[in-house]
C-alpha cells in the first residue's frame, strides 16, 4: 500500500537508505534478493537476501531494508525486489517489482 522512498520521489535525502514496503495484509520473508541499482548506468550498487539481517519486518504489514551503502546526493535509484521475496500468510507470493525502474527515486 506504500513504499518509501515513494515511486518517483525526487527528494530523498542522500545517504543512509532505510526502505519501507508497507502492505494491506500480513507479509512473511521468504528467499530471493533485494537490490539497489543506480539508474544512469544500471549499476547494482547493493544486494541484500531477503532472509538476512539487513532486511527486518517489524510488524506484520510492514518490511524494512537497509542497504549497506549509503546514496550520492543528485542520484537516480531503483529497488527491484525478486518474485517470491514475500509471501502472505496464505502462502500466496508477492510478484515483486522485478524490473529495474518499477521503484524509483532521486537523491537532492
């Protein structure tokens, strides 16, 4: 139901990146990555397992991940979360946002 950064925002703040996947039912980890391109030249800047400590759910509709880099000021990004990475408690997957500008935003 929300991202944050929000798709499309062009004033994030550089630097540390925590995003936030809020979602309108329970959400539970599963497997699969969590990435962090940056859009000029569709470099992967950073890549976290879905299952790792980088990547926290600190209630049940909410999913939090901190890359392990920190964003250029006046920088496109993109999130691309793998298909599968979650699942709703009825076992259903979360298609995720497999395509590199479905999630994005630029640093100020």
């Amino acid at each position: 139901t929300a991202l944050s950064p929000r798709n499309g925002d062009n004033q994030v703040a550089a630097g540390a990146l925590p995003c936030t996947m809020t979602f309108d039912r329970p959400i539970t980890k599963s497997t699969c990555t969590i990435s962090l391109y940056r859009l000029g030249d569709r470099k992967l800047m950073a890549s976290v397992p879905v299952e790792s400590d980088a990547v926290t759910t600190p209630d049940e509709k909410t999913v939090e991940v901190s890359f392990p880099i920190t964003t250029e000021p006046k920088t496109g990004y993109s999130i691309v979360l793998s298909k599968g990475a979650l699942r709703d408690r009825d076992d259903m997957i979360f298609l995720g946002m497999p395509m590199l500008g479905q999630w994005k935003f630029v640093t100020r």
